[in-house]
C-alpha cells in the first residue's frame, strides 16, 4: 500500500482542537457514533487504501477507486451521529474554536463575492431570484447575493452561528426549525463546502431538487482534489473525517448529470453551476481517471516531501513579506 502520508496529525492541534478529537474517539468508541461504509459512485468496490488517518489524526481511512479515481473516506457517520457531531464538535474540529467570529464571516462573505461574480457571468438575469444556502454557517456567503436584489435563505446545524448571521440582517434557520416550515420553491440552491460531507451525494441532491423550482439552479463548490496542490500544498492536509467524497470536476458532473441537471459552468476548483435540464435525467458514466487521480496524490506527495510545491514556496514567501 502507499501511504501518501503518515498516520500523525499534520496540523498541530490548538486545545480546542484535542479536546474535541478525545470526544469524538469516545464516543466512536462507545458506540455513540455510528457509521456506514461508503461505497463509490461508479459502483466498483475495489479501491486502494491511500491513508490510514485524516489530518486530525482521526482513524478514517482513505481509499481510492480503482476504476474511476474518486477518493473516499471508507466510513460516514449516521444520521443521529452526523446531526451531533455537526452541531456540537465540527467547527471545534476545523477552526479550532466553537463560536463565530468577525474574521469567519468576512471570509464567508470574501467566498461569497467569488460565487457571486461566477454565477453573475453565467445567469446574469437574476435580480429578485430567490436563494436558498444549504449548511450557511454564519451566512456570510448570501451577503453579496443579498446586496445584489436576491431572496436569500440559509440552514445549518450550528445555533451559535446562526444567532451571528441573524445580527447581520440574514434569514438563517437551524435545520430541524426549516425542514417543519412550509418553504416555497427556491431559484436557486447553494451549496458550499458541503456535497463533499453527503454519505449519498445523488441521492441528497435529489432530495433538495424538490425544493426548486423547475428551471432552478445550483451553485456549487467543494475542495477539489486536483486543486490539492494549489490550496493544501499535500494530501495530508487535504483529507478530513466529515469529507466522505473528494470531487473533481467529473465526478460532480455525474451527481448532476444523475439528476437530471446540465452544467452551465464547472472548473476544477471545483465551482459549479447547473441547472435543470428540460430534457430530464440523461445518466451518465463516470469517467475512468484512476491513473490520473492516482498518479497526481503521488506526484503532490513526492513534490511536498521535497519541499518543491511552488504554490508552497509562493505562500512562505507572502508570509515573510507581510
């Protein structure tokens, strides 16, 4: 097997991050948190184990298909575990820290601008356009498309990020107080950093297709696997336990395509824009990237260990300068 990266955390975990990493092994331990085992969504089941642990240090292996290239994390958590772990130790886990902050909503509303200027030069008719976020955080990310005349709405599990959002002017619910309203159809659904965490990626997205209306749109975004080298500089720091896909491009195209969508934009960052295709479901195979997918984590590794990622000597640099 080759170990893309060692079985120690590569980040050096605050206090909050160690405390929220022993309550989380507990409760995988006594059997408080259940899991699946995922399965790939080209339906192969032979993968290789690329990784034994995430960047926590967390036991979640890593495999990749051997047919189609995507990258997995082998379990998910249940839905009961997903809806506490969400709520209660996820942002503890990823930003070290469990309320808001000023700086975590100005860089959602940074990640916003970029959507927002991407979905503007793709549907520029869209003033009035009603928007719904799925799993907001703190809302930043609507700001711009509230500032531009559009609806927007959001949903998460986090009340203390909420509450924040809310003192920002924004409609933000938690998600069991959304689910009970009785909501119209949106234009348009966002997702951010969010179909990556999904055990079921079609099956999720089918779902929130009923909350749009027939010509509707999504917009989204997940860290693309074949950007590792540009924004974690190494594997090691890109896998973590809440990811259970790692998408390129491709492989987002076939969740929508699989529903029925038509992509209107899609690079490999990986940003899309889709929307409902008025020809129905025309389903589509996944395209057969192992060697691609495999040969690009080793060659990343190799460059990482050598201190040769010049995305990574560009950042030390800016660091030294500023």
């Amino acid at each position: 097997m080759l170990k893309l990266y060692s079985d120690y955390p590569s980040v050096k975990l605050s206090n909050k991050q160690l405390e929220a990493k022993v309550i989380f092994e507990k409760k995988l331990f006594l059997g408080e948190y259940k899991y699946h085992k995922s399965q790939c969504l080209c339906g192969e089941e032979g993968a290789i184990r690329i990784a034994n642990v995430d960047r926590y240090g967390l036991p979640w292996p890593q495999v990749i298909c051997n047919k189609c290239g995507l990258v997995r994390s082998l379990y998910f958590l249940d839905e009961k575990s997903t809806v506490d772990f969400y709520s209660t130790l996820y942002r503890s886990f990823y930003l070290g820290e469990s309320s808001p902050t000023e700086d975590f909503f100005l860089n959602q509303v940074a990640r916003g601008e970029i959507l927002y200027n991407i979905f503007n030069k793709t549907v520029p008719e869209h003033e009035g356009l009603s928007l719904l976020e799925v799993g907001c955080g703190a809302g930043g990310i609507l700001k711009k498309f509230q500032d531009n005349k559009m609806q927007v709405t959001g949903y998460d599990f986090d009340e203390n990020y909420l509450r924040f959002g809310r003192h920002k002017g924004l409609e933000l619910y938690y998600f069991h107080d959304f689910i009970k309203l009785n909501v119209k159809k949106f234009d348009i659904i966002l997702l951010s950093h969010v179909l990556e965490h999904f055990g079921s990626p079609v099956v999720e997205i089918s779902k929130l297709s009923e909350l749009l209306k027939p010509k509707g749109y999504f917009i989204c975004e997940v860290p693309g696997l074949l950007n590792i080298h540009k924004a974690y500089h190494q594997p090691q720091m890109y896998f973590q336990n809440a990811h259970t896909y790692s998408f390129s491009a491709s492989h987002m195209e076939h969740v929508f395509n699989n529903n029925g969508f038509k992509s209107l934009y899609l690079d490999e960052k990986v940003i899309g824009i889709f929307q409902k295709d008025t020809l129905g479901i025309r389903p589509s195979s996944i395209k057969k990237s192992f060697f691609t997918n495999y040969t690009y984590l080793i060659v990343v590794s190799v460059l990482w260990r050598l201190r040769l990622n010049p995305f990574y000597i560009y950042s030390k640099i800016r660091e030294k300068l500023v």
